[in-house]
C-alpha cells in the first residue's frame, strides 16, 4: 500500500532553447510595475545579465539590476538585496544564475514584502510568506533550486542553515539550456555531480515523506545525468549534453525537495563553510564515501538506482551492484577531473575531529539518513575521504 504524502513542486516550468526570450513578456504579465533582478557578479561577466536587461527592456519591463551575491550567501548579502528591493518597491523578483543567487532571489521576494524577518524564518515551515511573484532562471545544471522549497543561507562565521518552506517555491521557472553553454569544465563537473546527489539521496532518503514520484524522478534524473555528463564536461557547448544535464538537475531538484537529502549534504557543508569549496565539489569528495557507510546495512536503494546512472552495472545484483555503484560515483568524479580527496583541497588533517563534529550540528539532514550517523562515523568517513 502505498503510504500518504505530499509532493510540491513550482507551478509552471517552460523549458527549451532560447526560451528566455519569453521572460519580457511573462515578466509584465506576471509582476507588472517594476522587477528586481537578483544574480551575480560572474554572471555580469558572462553577458548573460545584459541579455535579460535588454529582454525586460525591450517588453517595456521597469527593473533594478542586484548584482552583489555570493557563494555561500551571508545574512548580510541578503538583507542587502531586501533592502534593494524594497527601496525600489519592487513587485516582482527575478533571479538569474546558480544555487546562491536563485537562493537570495527566493528570499528577497520573501521578505521585502516585510512581514517577517530572516531570523524569524529558519528552519522547517517557520516562513509563512506572502512573498511577491518570483521567476526562477537556473545558469548552471546542480541545485535545482528552481523547484525547491530551500534557501541555505550562511550564518556567522561558517555555519549554514536553511529557510524551507512551500511558500519559497516560485511561481515559474524558465530553464534554457543555452545558458549554461559557456560553464568551464570543472563548474559542469561540481554541478553535475552535486545534481546526481540529489538524486541518490531522494531515493534511498529515510524521510517518512520518500514518495513513489520522487522515486522516479529520480532515476530518470540519474539516467538523463549519467548518460551525459563526461559529455558535457569535455564538450560543453554539446546541446543534446546541455539539455540533458539542465533536465536532469531540474528533477532531481523536485525529488529532493519533496524527499529530503540526507549525509551526504551534512558532510559536505562544515567543508564549504569552513574552506569555502564549492557546494558541489563539497559533495562530489564524500558521496562515495558515506554511500559505502550506508551500504553497509541498507545496499538495496544504491543497488535499484546503479543500472540507472551506468548501465553496464545491471550485470551485478545486491550487495556486490551498491559497491560497484560506489566506485562508479568515484571514477565518474576522477574521469570528470575533480579532485579525489580532501588532502587534495589542503585540509589539514587535524581538522578532521572539527568537521565531524560540525556535521552533527546538521539534524535536519541526518534524520533522512538510511543508516544513522554518529560523530564517530561523521570522522570515519572524512578519514576515508581524505
């Protein structure tokens, strides 16, 4: 019988090549008045921001370009751009780019209506909205953020924490492939990988909320990744590649946001926080290290998921297919150029203790973990990574 659950996920996605042509025009539609942009300044670089100033302009759109996100992106970042926005009464917001900058953009429409505050909103369900319309454009092919109800944001020091709620999902997203063709190899790699994760973890997730469409989305995810990420790292302006890389990150975005993730993210994040790696690079250097952990007493979802990503597992079965998809992950990293181990990002190893006992303050993610983690894991596991 097939449990109660619920599944959320953005209201309308329109996908496919050049289709940001279409944002003027949604964008008057759907906001009216003035808009508030929300991106970053490597995307400012790219020329991918005056395309969208010269789209909203030409539909006689009125906006107001932020351009001040970071990675990881600090409370003072966004009470920046919520200041912005407001000053500008914006009544739509726009956000172009990766994870971080779709993340603010999410909360910018979320509090410059200024009926909560950022302190008041962390945490599962605490954000209670209204939020103005929000439009969602990913450039990269990782976070999914564009169908998920979270925004991480980084507190003090190095700490993250996460504002999650329904009302953070945006009301459209416009997925464009050709966005995304001018990502170095080693940005394609970290957020391939970092998408492929999300996927892992939704399927074998322990969340009372593991849902069948999650599931699928799931392993349609790891097919379309699989198929195509060393393809589009070695060719990046390959559409079919592309295509299937912003695809596939998009789905395995709605399975994770309804079936949480889990050890993987709570062992990466104290690395970004604490040595500023990149999200996805954080995630891509422990993943098969804690999917062997899990492996260990609870190999049936890796060994269901293995065929998926890299078919020629399928001539495996149980135990021996969830450890060959374990070093599948591994070489798929190798092969894409990542680097292998945490020495390799010049972490000393006496800050090992320190990480793992940092991951523990990461309750939220552990809970969805298939077999439960101790800081004693936490350190194993880094140990092995290292």
């Amino acid at each position: 019988m097939i449990p109660t659950f619920t599944f959320n996920t953005t209201a309308s996605i329109q996908f496919g090549p050049g289709i940001l042509s279409r944002l003027g025009d949604l964008a008057r539609m759907r906001m009216g008045g003035r808009v508030m942009v929300v991106t970053d300044p490597g995307l400012v670089a790219t020329g991918i921001v005056a395309r969208v100033e010269q789209i909203l302009g030409e539909a006689s759109v009125d906006f107001v370009i932020f351009t001040e996100v970071e990675a990881d992106p600090p409370e003072a970042v966004i009470l920046k751009a919520v200041a912005a926005a407001q000053s500008a009464g914006a009544m739509g917001v726009i956000g172009v780019g990766g994870g971080s900058s779709l993340d603010v953009a999410k909360l910018v429409a979320l509090l410059a209506v200024g009926k909560e505050e950022l302190k008041d909103v962390y945490g599962v369900g605490n954000a209670k909205g209204p939020r103005l319309p929000l439009i969602l454009i990913p450039t990269t092919s990782g976070t999914g953020s564009e169908v998920t109800p979270i925004s991480i944001v980084t507190t003090g020091a190095a700490e993250k924490m996460g504002v999650v709620s329904p009302i953070l999902i945006p009301d459209l997203a416009l997925l464009d492939p050709e966005l995304t063709y001018g990502l170095p190899p080693h940005v394609t790699a970290a957020t391939g990988i970092d998408a492929m994760v999300h996927a892992i973890e939704a399927y074998a997730s322990a969340s009372a909320n593991n849902n069948p469409v999650s599931r699928i989305l799931a392993l349609e995810a790891l097919t379309l990744m699989g198929r195509s990420v060393l393809t589009a790292v070695n060719d990046g302006r390959n559409a079919a590649a592309r295509g299937d890389m912003l695809l596939g990150s998009m789905l395995a975005g709605q399975a994770f946001a309804n079936s949480p993730v889990a050890a993987v993210h709570a062992l990466a994040y104290p690395l970004g926080g604490h040595f500023h790696i990149p999200h996805g690079l954080s995630n891509a250097l422990v993943l098969p290290h804690v999917l062997r952990f899990n492996c260990a007493t609870a190999p049936e979802a890796y060994a269901e998921m293995a065929p998926y990503a890299f078919p020629d597992l399928a001539r495996f079965q149980g135990q021996e297919r969830a450890a060959a998809f374990c070093d599948a992950l591994a070489d798929l990293s190798r092969d894409c150029g990542l680097p292998l181990g945490l020495k390799a990002m010049n972490i000393p190893r006496d800050w090992l203790p320190r990480l793992a006992k940092d991951a523990m303050n990461q309750t939220r993610l552990l809970v969805n973990n298939p077999r439960p983690v101790t800081e004693a894991d936490a350190l194993a596991i880094y140990s092995a990574a290292y």
